[in-house]
C-alpha cells in the first residue's frame, strides 16, 4: 500500500496558488491549470514507484492469503496513523506552526519539541498494544476462520476459505509492520515542521523514498523470506523517510518536554482546531474501513488484494484529476471566503475549478473504463497473477470508476467548505453517506459478494456529492452562472466519440476478452492494446475540445505557454 502523495501535494500548494483575485476569467483558469498541471507531476512521481511496489506483490504473490495477510498488517497502523496524527497536518499542524515559524523562532523549537516529545509517548504506547493484541486486533478485521457460504454469482472471487493459519500469518506480520506507526507520526510533526519553514524539497520526495524502500525490500527480500520481506520494507520505508527530514534540520533546537506538552497553548489549539476533523475519521477508520475489510475477507481468500489492486488503479485519476485541482483552487477559496465583498468570486473560482474537474475526470474515467480489462493484464498479470486474477480486479475496477466523477467533485466541494472554515458540515454529510455505504453493501452481500463493496462505495460518492451540492448553494445563495452544464454536455460529448474510438481501436489491434487466448498475447501486444487507444482517444479528445471551443481546454494551453515562457 503505497502513501498518498496528495499530502505532500497539499503541504506545498501555497507554492503554487493562483493569483485570482485580480485577474480574468482566462488568467485564472489558466494559473489554476498551471498549478494543476504542477501538482499532477508531482503526484505522477510518487506514485511509480507505488505502482512497481504493487506489481512486484503481484508478481511474487499473486492474489491470495499472503498478500490478504500483509495488506491488514499495514493497514492497521495506517488507520491508527491516520486516526491519531494525519488528520491534524492540513488542518491544524501546518497553519499553528506557520504562525509561530514566522513570529518566533525560539518558540516553534519548544511547540516542536512538546508535540514530538507527546506524539513518541503516544505512538510508542500504541505501538506496544498492537503487538501485545496483535491477534485480538487481527480478529476485528479478517473475522473468523469460518467464512459465509458463496452463492454462484460470487464463485468467480471466492478461492478458499479463511483458515486459522491465514489469521496467524496476519498476526506475525502485524508484530513486524507495527513500529512503523511511530516513525510515521514523527515524520508527520517533523515534515510539517519543515512546510511551516517554507522548506519543501526533502517532504517532497518522503512518498517516493518510502516506495522505493518497499521495492527494494521486495527484490531482495522476498525471493527468500517470502512476504515477510515486504513488511520489513514497509517499516523501512517509514523510518527512512524521517530520517531524510533532519538533513533538512541542521539548525532544529530539539529537546525531550513533555512535562510542557499538554501546558504549551500551541499543543491546545492544535488539538481544538483538530477536534471536528476527528469525527469523520474516528467514522472512516474505525467502523468503515474495519467493515469494508471484514466484508471483503469473508468473500474468500484473494478478495482484500483484488479490492487493493482496484483501489490503487482507481486512485490514479483521482490524484491526477480531483485531488491536484482541488488544492490549486483551496489557498484562494479560503482568502476570498475572509471577505463578505468576495463571495462572487469565491463562486467563480469553485465554478473554474469544477468545470476543469469536468473535462478531465469525464474521459479519464470513461477510457480507463474500456480499457481497464488490457490495463489490469497488462500491469499485473505475470508470475504467481493469473488471467483470472486479471478478469476479477478488472471488473473491480470499473464498479469503483462509477463514482470517481462524483468522488473528484465531491471532493472540491468539501474543500470550499474547508476554505469557509466550516468542517462540520462535510463530517455530518460524511456520516450520513457511510450510512447508506454499508446499508448497500450488506444488501448486496449475498448476490455480489465484495463486488458489493464497489457499488455501494459509487453510491456513497453520489449521496455525498449531492448532499454538499444542495448545501453549499444553500449557504452561497446559489452558484451563480458557471456555465457547469454546458462544460458537462460538451465534456460528455466529446468522450463519448473518445470511447468509441478507444474501444474500436483495442478491437482491432486483439481481443484480449478471451481466457483461452490470454495467456498465449505476447507482451508487445500487451502494450499496443493499452498504449495504442489511449494514444488515439486522448487526440480525439483534445481534437473534440478545441472544435468544441471548451474554456476550460484554453486554460491548459495559456498555461504551458506561461510555463514556456517563464511567466
């Protein structure tokens, strides 16, 4: 399981905010087209080596118990992690610590020290507790041994059943993967640090260091002990990446306080600005991802790395797309929401910034779609992954690319609400949302099995996109004329023409849809089934949108030309 890169990407956003308020509609776009284009770079950087990690699990492993067995023993420090320290960085971390980088230095050492010295006490506490409960743990989310009986519409994805041996395998690896919780608090007080000091080259490659020491755990590793090997890389990776901050800290003037944590009004507001944040992740890591895994773990053995592997792929666009422009937009929503005289602007800025969502996710999401059956053999499908393997996470992924248009405006709509300094409301739209997800999934448990986890999460995305939307127009007084559905109908369009033409081309280079013939494709044409349409579609598409005359496509093109040009 690889970091998301988007928090870096978000630490590092004021480097890259657009100068709006004072410019055109076309200047804006194109600074926000600028900064997106910027961060999706970024976010291409880290998550190569992200992908290598999966392939390499793939290869070594195929989809089956060892791999289930390592994606909760990382998952349950991840969710701790998330819980107790990564909620605070965009929240309340990086805007405290900026303030007292820039009033007194002196004092941004002590506020440092108290928050280092408390999160070591914390994290090492838990630590200790996961590997005394390591099993107890375990339990909460794989289930029990005895799975539910499969129905035939779910033998496609059901191999064996869980066995005791399964659940002591997710044991020992969890005692190997758990220090790696402490590491990766400390590096999340220590690289936010770093941001408030306007020091961001050394954060920035922390994702893709952590990467590339599970990779390389894996090619030395596995051959020999096997999955073990990956989990060792896992901690590696964690401790690796904070030790590459302090060359970035030769000046810090740290020392162990934790008699002044709790005493310290920089540690106190922290921890207020963070208590509405804690909510909806107190719902997401405790109840939903623990429900999302039990789920899938009693579908059979192979289902948590199919829903994996599903995830990871899905996530590309998403970073590349919703999560890039959503930052780009966030450090100007939030000046102009300061000022009552700059709401119509605040309405224009997100309005810019959802019909770009628009014309990229629409045919990002529609050719992964055709093209998720050659992707996912392409990627994946080699040593221990079978042709099987390969028709069972390609149909994951679609399920999950259902709700990605949704997901990726949903989440620039959450981030207005942020820039209106208003957390509460996406947290109570984020509960009713999870509701309904596993209503779904329960409902579709029985005929769909951790298929079922994929359409309800599409669903969650439509209630809480649509929720927010009613919302937010609510508090703004309307949107004002942001010209969305014109965007969407030529977006819509133009990627429809884009799909035809993508799915005409993979039909004539080979049809990979049949299992008899799949193992038998060489590579080369492998890659032409995947490289070749997507080449074709995305001029298509770019083709249709300048003939289509879409704002939205200028932006991208006055922004290369500004980066041309040095401006």
């Amino acid at each position: 399981m690889t970091i998301d890169p988007a928090l870096d990407s978000a630490l590092a956003a004021p480097l890259l905010e657009p100068a709006l308020e004072n410019e055109s509609a076309e200047q804006s776009g194109a600074g926000i087209a600028q900064a997106t284009s910027l961060l999706a770079v970024g976010t291409i950087a880290s998550r190569v080596l992200g992908f290598a990690q999966e392939l390499l699990i793939a290869h070594y492993f195929g989809a089956g118990p060892l791999v289930d067995a390592f994606q909760i023993a990382i998952t349950v420090p991840r969710d701790l992690y998330d819980l107790a320290i990564s909620g605070h960085v965009n929240s309340a971390l990086v805007p405290v610590l900026s303030e007292y980088a820039a009033k007194n230095k002196a004092e941004l050492w002590r506020l440092v020290s108290a928050l280092l010295s408390l999160t070591a006490l914390l994290l090492s506490g838990l630590v200790l507790l996961l590997e005394l409960f390591a099993g107890q743990i375990v339990t909460v989310y794989r289930g029990s041994p005895a799975p539910i009986e499969p129905l035939p519409l779910t033998q496609l994805v059901y191999h064996t059943p869980i066995s005791a041996a399964d659940i002591a395998l997710t044991v020992s690896l969890l005692r190997v993967t758990s220090p790696a919780l402490l590491f990766l608090g400390l590096f999340a007080i220590v690289s936010g640090m770093l941001y408030a000091l306007k020091r961001f080259t050394l954060p920035a490659f922390a994702a893709a260091l952590f990467n590339g020491a599970v990779v390389g755990s894996l090619v030395l590793l596995a051959p020999r002990i096997g999955i073990q090997g990956a989990a060792i890389g896992w901690v590696i990776g964690a401790a690796a990446q904070l030790i590459l901050q302090f060359f970035a800290l030769r000046d810090a003037h740290f020392r162990f306080d934790l008699g002044g944590a709790l005493a310290h009004p920089g540690v106190r507001r922290i921890g207020l600005l963070y208590a509405p944040v804690l909510l909806s992740l107190v719902v997401d890591v405790l109840i939903n991802r623990t429900f999302s895994y039990h789920l899938a773990s009693q579908a059979g053995n192979g289902s948590i790395a199919y829903m994996n592997w599903a995830t990871s792929l899905r996530e590309f666009p998403m970073g590349l797309v919703g999560t890039a422009i959503s930052i780009a937009v966030l450090p100007t929503l939030a000046r102009q929401a300061l000022s009552v005289t700059q709401q119509q602007a605040f309405k224009d800025t997100l309005g810019q910034g959802m019909r770009l969502v628009l014309m990229l996710i629409i045919p990002a999401t529609v050719g992964m779609f055709v093209l998720a059956g050659p992707l996912v053999g392409l990627l994946f499908e080699h040593g221990a992954f079978t042709a099987n393997d390969t028709t069972i996470t390609a149909i994951a992924l679609r399920l999950y690319l259902l709700g990605i248009p949704f997901a990726a405006i949903d989440l620039l709509l959450v981030f207005a609400f942020y820039a209106r300094k208003d957390t509460l409301t996406p947290a109570i739209v984020g509960l009713i949302s999870l509701a309904f997800y596993m209503l779904i999934a329960l409902a579709l448990r029985t005929g769909y099995s951790f298929y079922g986890l994929m359409i309800a999460d599409s669903v969650k995305f439509l209630i809480h996109v649509t929720l927010c939307l009613l919302l937010l127009r609510q508090r703004l007084n309307g949107l004002g004329a942001q010209r969305l559905l014109l965007t969407l109908g030529k977006s819509v369009l133009a990627t429809v023409l884009m799909a035809l033409v993508v799915y005409a081309s993979m039909r004539l280079i080979s049809d990979l849809n049949n299992d008899d013939l799949r193992q038998r494709v060489p590579l080369v044409v492998r890659y032409a089934l995947v490289i070749v349409p997507s080449a074709l579609g995305g001029i298509v598409y770019l083709s249709l949108a300048y003939m289509l005359r879409m704002r939205e496509f200028t932006w991208f093109i006055q922004a290369i030309r500004r980066r041309g040009t040095g401006r």
